[in-house]
C-alpha cells in the first residue's frame, strides 16, 4: 500500500511524523509521501523538517518516506514560485490544493498548477477537458482521493482523466490516523470512482512507481535518502 497525499503537526494534521510514518506502517503501508501544506511564509521551514523525518526514517529501510508538499489555497500568481522554493527546500513530490468543491480555491487555481509543473494536482474538482489535457501534456497526475468532501468529484475526475489520457493516482490527504487506508479500502474508493479493479490497482502501483523512482533518483545524486 502506498499513498501520496499525508499531512502532520507540521501544518494541520494531527500526528508528528514519527508517529505517522508508524501509523501507516501499521496499516501495511510500504511507502508514502508527507506532504504538509505550505504557502510562501512557510515552505521552507515545512519542507526542511519533512525532509529530516525522512532522511532518519529510510535509514532503516521499513517504510520509504518521500518528503512533499501541498500548495494550498496559494493564489494563481504565486504557485510557481512556492513549488520552486518547496523544490529548492528538498521536496521531492509537489501537489497543488486544487479546486475541489469542498472549499473555496482561487479560480485558476488548477491551470497555474499544471502550468507549474506540480507532479500531483490534489482533489481537482470540477476540472475542465481543457485542463486535463494540459495535465496529461505536461505530465501532471491527477488525484484520486478518500477523503470527505474532495472525493464527491472523483468520479467526475476518473472519467475526464481516462478520456483525454492523464494519469492518475491515489492519495488519502490523511490528516488523522483513522484516515490512512488499508489496500482493500482504497481500491474500494477507487473502483467507487468507477474503475475497474485491474485499474485500480494499476492506480496504486503508478504511485509507488512514483515514490520509488523520487527516492532512487535522489540517491542517485548523492543526496541523503
């Protein structure tokens, strides 16, 4: 089981990521990303943290940490610059809060974010055919996810994602313990979403694909891991 989308005390979740990283490897998890939310007055202390939890945590080898961020209700104009800094600080997956129904994201939100590059574009909404075909142009993963609110659109998104060719993964934008998922509760939200179970599970493969191929290409660099 992996997952690509967790929160901690860093931002509004409420664990530390110690415990976190412990919850989840209690649920069977093999990988996830922590991807607390940030904007400009906090990435940098947000990410440097993160990535210290990881560094110390894939030192043992049990579950493989990938430390992220959430841009979250960051204005259109500012989503560039807060992914390159997230970047800079050591993130290595970036996703973007984008327009879910659930809250009242900025218009524009979702097009900034493909634009920028971000690697996932969280819970999209309502998301545009002319935004998902940016999305598969520029290699931006839509989610897929379990959480309350955002997930009343994931059909919607499994539909448009499948018929213009952008890809797609899971994430539980876990805030609380209860709230990370097992492998049979996540392929039943997304075969809820209208998948096949083949294709479920072919969700959550990409995203451990995802996550080990950030991990092994900062190792690859020399970086800590």
């Amino acid at each position: 089981m992996n997952d690509l989308h967790t929160h901690t005390t860093l931002s509004d979740g409420e664990l530390g990521p110690a415990e976190l990283i412990r919850r989840a490897e209690v649920a069977g998890y093999a990988a996830l990303a922590i991807t607390d939310h940030v904007d400009l007055s906090t990435v940098d202390r947000v990410v440097e943290a993160l990535v210290v939890a990881a560094e110390v945590e894939n030192r043992l080898d049990r579950v493989l940490v990938v430390p992220g961020a959430e841009l979250t209700h960051v204005r259109p104009e500012h989503v560039n610059e807060v992914a390159e800094r997230a970047r800079a600080a050591g993130a290595l997956l970036i996703l973007c809060h984008g327009e879910t129904v659930a809250e009242p994201v900025a218009p524009g939100t979702n097009r900034a974010a493909i634009e920028a590059g971000v690697d996932v574009l969280a819970h999209p909404g309502l998301i545009t055919e002319t935004e998902v075909r940016l999305a598969a142009e520029h290699n931006v993963a839509l989610e897929l996810t379990a959480k309350r609110g955002h997930c009343l659109t994931n059909g919607h998104v499994a539909a448009r994602a499948r018929a213009h060719g952008a890809r797609l993964v899971y994430g539980t934008d876990a805030h609380a313990p209860d709230q990370l998922t097992p492998e049979a509760q996540a392929l039943s939200v997304l075969r809820g979403a209208g998948l096949s179970e083949q294709d479920a599970r072919q969700v959550l493969d990409h995203g451990e694909q995802i996550l080990r191929a950030k991990h092994e290409h900062q190792a690859a660099r020399g970086e800590p891991v």
